[in-house]
C-alpha cells in the first residue's frame, strides 16, 4: 500500500497548501485568472453557426412587416379583415415562440442535449416554412408562423446557453453579442428581400402573381438548412457541460487543449465545469428526493406546478446537503492510477491492479460549495425578478411596433401620400434594417470595452428620449419636411439606444445570472408581450395614433430605466461567485462568508480523518 500512501499523501499536501493561502476567517472573492486563447476563431465559429437560429429570428420578425399589402391584394382583404388578419398572423408567430420558449427547459430535458435540439428545430423550422409558402390563405400562414415561432422561442432560450457553455469567460460577451448582431441582419434581409416585391400601389385588384411573395416568405428556410448540416459533419460535439454529463471526459479535454494556449490552462477550466455539473446534478437528486416526499405526503394530490411556485422550487433545488455529499471523498471517473500488490515475483512482473483514486477536495473547494449554495438562494428572488423585468422592458419598449410596423410608422411619418409615400417608408425600412447590423457591431465592440450595466443603462436611456421626443413632435405640423426627416430619424436614434442595450445585452446578463428554468420564464415573458404588442398595436395607432402609443412604451420604459439603476450589477469578467455576491446583501454575504469558512475548515477536517481511515485499511 506504500504507493497509495504516496499519493494520499501528495493529496493532502495539495489540499493543505491550498488551505494556508486562504485566509480562514474572511475569504475575500478569489480572482478569476484570465487564461491564454489559442482558437478564438474556432468560438466565433460555433457562435455564428448556432446564430443562425437567430437570423431564422429576425428575418421571420420583419418579413411580414413588407408582405402585409401583398397578402392583404391576394386574399382580396377589406380594411377591417386587413386590421384583423395581420395582426393575428403578426402575432401567431410570438404565440409560438412563448410556448416554445416555455417548453424549451423541459425538451432540452428531454432530448439530453442543445446540439440534438438544434438538429430537430432546424427540421421544424424548414417544414414550418414550407407550409407558409405552400398558399397565401390565412389558416396556412397562421399555422406556419406558429410552428415557426416555435423553433424560434426554442432558440431563444438555448442558444445564448450554448454559445455561454463552450465560450471562455475571456470572450463570452462579445461572442453573445453575435447572437444579436445575426439577428439584425437576419430583420435586414427580410427588409432588403422584399424589393422583389412590388409596391402596393403599383398592384390591383385580383393580383396574383404568386412568385415574389414565395420567394421573400420562403428564404428564412436556408439558415436552418445550412446548421442542420454544419451540426451534422463539422461542429459534432456537444457542450462541455453535456458532455461531462455522458461521462466523455476525454472529448471535453482535448476540446479545451485546443482552445486554450496551456494545457494547465485547460485542466483548470475541465475541473471547473467537473465542479459545476457535480454540483447540478446533486441539486437536482435533492429535488428529486424531495418531490417523491411530497407526492407521497399528498396522497396522490395536484402534482402540477404553478409559476408562482417557480421561485420557491428553485430554493429548494439550490438548497443541496453538500455537508452529506462532500465531505467523505467520492470516486472521479477517468482519474486512475496503478498500485502494485506485494508479491513473491520481482517487481517488474508484479501484478499491476487499477483502482480509482479518491477524489480529494480543497479548502476553496469547500468554501466555494457553501458560499455558492448560501449566495444562489439568497440572491435568486432578485435575479429572477430582474431577468424577467428586462425581458419585459425589451417588448414594452416598442421595439416590435417598429419591427412589425415599419413601412406603416414611416408612412405616417413621412408627411408624403400614395405611391411616395410607400416608397420612403420602403427605402427608410431598408435603411433602418442596416442601421441595426450596424449599430450591433458598435456594441460588438463596446463589450468588449464596457460594461453590461453601462451599456444598459445608457441604451436605455436613450431609448426613452427617443420614445418621449418622437411622441411629442406627433402634434407638430406634418406638412413640415424637416419635421417629418426629424422624426424619422428618431426612430433610428430608438434602434441605436435598443441595439446597445436591450438587443445587445439581455441574453449575456440573463444567461450570467439565471439557471435554464429562470431563462425558460423571462423568455416566456418575453414572448407573451411580444404576441400583446403585434396584436394590439393596430389598433393603439388607429385609436391614440403615434402620439398615445409611444407616449405609453415611453411610459414604461421610463419606469424600467429607473429600476435598471438600482436593480443591475455589473458582470463583465466576473465569475459566478463574484456575480452571486453583487446580487446579496453586503451584510448579509459577510455572514455567508463566516458560515462557509466555518464549514470548509470543518469539512477539511473530516475529509482528512477519512483519508486517512483509507490509508490505514
């Protein structure tokens, strides 16, 4: 047993080296070393090909916006099925991302993986296009559009944890950002693509030419077609986190070798996720526990769980018995070494027998189990609740009134009639899609150098003027050209705020400080408001004009900006520990920080006595 001895051992040397550099009665946040990259390009790629999902997004959010009048020629609409029928079909498609996105935890469940949901959404996307452009009769548009919008709600909510799983914190908010900046280019397309068809002016009664409309309705299916086969032939591998869960421990380490420029580099960031799916998973066997307990205290009562439950359910997954489950030293899988049993025969014929080292836990270890467990449950409420409120903010602002509604806002605004009047709403659509690539690629850039709450706070703050100031020139003579300019610039100054902020950063900060179930709910959120806006807009401009409707988005994004200073903590470069302890009270993280020294030095201690319980049988 000498060699095993040995290796205890050097185990404890590690853990108790590890303990003196650790202050035992304060633990201050324990920096987070910022590794070399060898392969960024290799991120961006990954990033890119799943934000394709993305451009599917945004092109199917603005590609009704210039079809409208065309189907409104084809069905041989009057002005009230008009009204109706386009704000049904605009909303059908946030009706099927909500239930998408609501669903996505548990199909994420379901399916055992983000890559293989991505395959299977890609599919569902391309069927759900095809049906669109099959006929121009409502019930097949609004059945396209809702299957569509359920791939999209899907994507929503995983691919921003896709992109967050496999990216080094060193670059995951500029790799986040491009999940935004695909999404605009996408809305820009479906913007440019529809110069093909013609100005609503210039067709008659009876038109029926069934070509152009197919072709702009039908181009979103090439995204999901060209991930489907990138997922299939090159990008085959899951996340880390996934993987680690299937036990490929080796596919995970040689994926990290080849991203980063170290290999101890890469052993560090392999033992972090190691770390966190141990942690998920003892998390989730708790819940489990707990929810048998309870189904059989109820006697076969109501299972369902209600969203008002969602909060509380989560406290009682973070809520895990690490003291149970720590403290005694567990097998690691892939992590054997060889003793040799004593024999008669020389050693070099001894009979070589592998067993599985103990995995042997450090001081910080410890600390970092309890501070987490303390911290998530303590800051939970707050996070949710923030998580959704910006998701909210980001559809209350207005931005889909726009999105759905441009060519409409900018007749209105353009002071001009008939034919004139389409084509400046047509020309200051295609150019309002090109401002929002490039408005995205400054904030590309501006992540790289700020802040997420500087950025959401300043957006925000710009969208607001945009919103207060374009509500008020509406009673401001229209026959006025420079009015009319000024206003429609307004709209860009709008997107310029939104793009930096609410389209930029909500998916980086809500992936940072929310788990798949509260990114599941805001997402949900999300769409719901998005399905109230395209639905009631129409008749907003029609009732309160654009004065009274973007008086009540500017309303309501005035009171999220107010909320955002007060509620957002900064996140860039930080790690989780450091974002769960911005989110905690400052008295209140002091205590957790004593319980969880007091822990670790207790834990530590035990672990010792049943080393060496191991080393003595």
């Amino acid at each position: 047993m000498s060699t095993l001895k040995q290796q205890q051992s050097r185990d404890k040397s590690t853990s108790q080296n590890h303990m003196k550099r650790v202050d035992p009665h304060f633990i201050d946040d324990v920096e987070h070393h910022h590794h070399q990259l060898r392969q960024e390009w290799r991120i961006y790629s990954m990033a890119v090909n799943a934000c394709l999902g993305s451009w599917f997004f945004g092109y199917n959010l603005g590609v009704y916006n210039s079809a409208q009048k065309i189907m409104e020629k084809l069905n041989g609409w009057d002005k009230e099925e008009f009204e109706l029928y386009t704000a049904l079909i605009t909303a059908f498609m946030p009706l099927g991302a909500l239930l998408g996105a609501l669903f996505s935890r548990q199909i994420l469940e379901a399916i055992k993986g983000i890559r293989k949901s991505m395959l299977i959404f890609d599919i569902i996307g391309i069927i759900g296009t095809i049906i669109i452009i099959l006929d121009h009769t409502v019930p097949n548009l609004l059945i396209g559009r809702f299957i569509c919008g359920f791939c999209i709600g899907t994507n929503t909510a995983i691919i921003p944890i896709y992109i967050k799983d496999f990216s080094p914190i060193e670059i995951s908010g500029r790799a986040g950002a491009v999940n935004q900046i695909i999404l605009t280019f996408g809305v820009f397309c479906s913007y440019l693509i529809a110069l093909v068809l013609p100005l609503p002016a210039d067709t008659k009664d009876g038109y029926s030419d069934g070509g152009p409309w197919r072709i702009v309705l039908g181009l979103p299916m090439i995204a999901p077609v060209i991930r489907l086969i990138i997922l299939l032939f090159i990008f085959r591998l899951e996340t880390p986190t996934i993987m680690i869960k299937e036990h490929r421990y080796q596919e995970v380490k040689e994926f990290f070798k080849q991203i980063y420029s170290s290999e101890k580099d890469a052993e560090e960031v392999f033992h972090g996720y190691e770390e966190k799916v141990f942690e998920e998973q003892a998390e989730k066997e708790k819940l489990k526990h707990k929810m048998h307990s309870d189904d059989l205290s109820s006697n076969g009562g109501n299972k369902g769980m209600h969203m008002n439950e969602v909060v509380n359910n989560h406290h009682e997954e973070t809520n895990v018995r690490v003291e149970d489950q720590a403290r005694v030293p567990s097998t690691a899988q892939n992590n054997e070494f060889n003793i040799q049993l004593a024999t008669n025969v020389p050693e070099t014929q001894a009979n070589i027998v592998t067993i599985q080292k103990p995995h042997v836990k450090t001081y910080e270890d410890f600390y970092h189990e309890k501070i987490f467990q303390l911290s998530n449950k303590a800051s939970y409420v707050k996070r949710f609740i923030l998580g959704c409120a910006i998701q909210f903010c980001t559809q209350c602002s207005g931005v889909n009134a726009i999105l759905f509604y441009s060519n409409s806002i900018f007749k209105d605004t353009s002071g001009k009639k008939g034919a004139d009047a389409e084509l400046v709403a047509r020309q200051a659509t295609i150019g309002l899609g090109a401002s929002m690539v490039v408005f995205n690629c400054l904030s590309f850039y501006l992540l790289g150098k700020l802040g997420r709450r500087t950025l959401m706070i300043t957006g925000v703050g710009i969208v607001n003027i945009a919103l207060f100031v374009f509500a008020g020139i509406q009673k401001v003579d229209k026959s006025n050209t420079s009015v009319n300019n000024f206003g429609i610039f307004l709209i860009f100054l709008f997107q310029l705020g939104w793009q930096i902020s609410l389209g930029a950063v909500t998916w980086i900060l809500n992936s940072e400080i929310l788990d798949r179930l509260g990114i599941s709910v805001s997402s949900f959120i999300r769409w719901t408001f998005a399905m109230v806006v395209g639905l009631v807009f129409p008749y907003m401009k029609e009732d309160i004009n654009l004065f009274g409707s973007f008086l009540v988005f500017g309303g309501f994004t005035l009171v999220m900006y107010i909320y955002f200073i007060f509620a957002i903590k900064e996140t860039k470069g930080k790690d989780r520990y450091e974002i769960l302890k911005n989110y905690c009270n400052p008295v209140q993280y002091k205590e957790f920080e004593k319980l969880s020294t007091e822990y670790a030095k207790q834990a530590f201690e035990e672990q010792k006595i049943a080393l060496n319980k191991i080393t003595t049988e």
